[in-house]
C-alpha cells in the first residue's frame, strides 16, 4: 500500500514538472514546457506563460495594466501592486 502511495506522489510530482505554471496564479496550465512558445497559448514574451482565466481577462483589457495591477514584471521592469 505504502508504494502504491509513494508512487502516486512521485507521478504527481512528474506531470507538474512537464507543464508550466500561470506567470500571475502560480498554478498549473495545461501547457507543456517543451511546446514551443510560437505555439502556445497565453504565452505573453518578456512576462510569461499565463492560464486560461488569465490570458481571457488581459484580452478584456489591456495586458499591460493588468500585468502591472499584479505585480508581474514585463520586459525588466519591476511593477508594483496595485492592490
């Protein structure tokens, strides 16, 4: 029981390892990291790989206030909150 267990943790561990992670959520996308970024979607150059609920709110306003409302940084430069 204990391997069935311990093996279940290390799969888990392994899948989060093959997708990338919303730049402003944290969590999982169901973006592989070795799709090439011309290919994905959400993918924003200079700030990161977003989730879909993300990348549908920037396309409803402009992504640059809301990388900026997040604290995400967009070509090198450091945003502050604004919440």
């Amino acid at each position: 029981m204990m391997n069935k267990v311990i093996s279940y943790f290390k799969k888990k561990d392994l899948d989060d390892d093959l997708y990338e992670t919303c730049v402003i959520w944290k969590c999982r996308t169901n973006i592989r990291k070795d799709q090439p970024i011309e290919q994905r979607y959400g993918y924003i150059e200079g700030a990161g790989q977003l989730c879909h609920k993300c990348y549908q709110k920037i396309k409803e306003q402009s992504w640059y206030e809301y990388l900026k409302a997040w604290g995400i940084s967009y070509g090198g430069t450091k945003y502050r909150s604004l919440l």
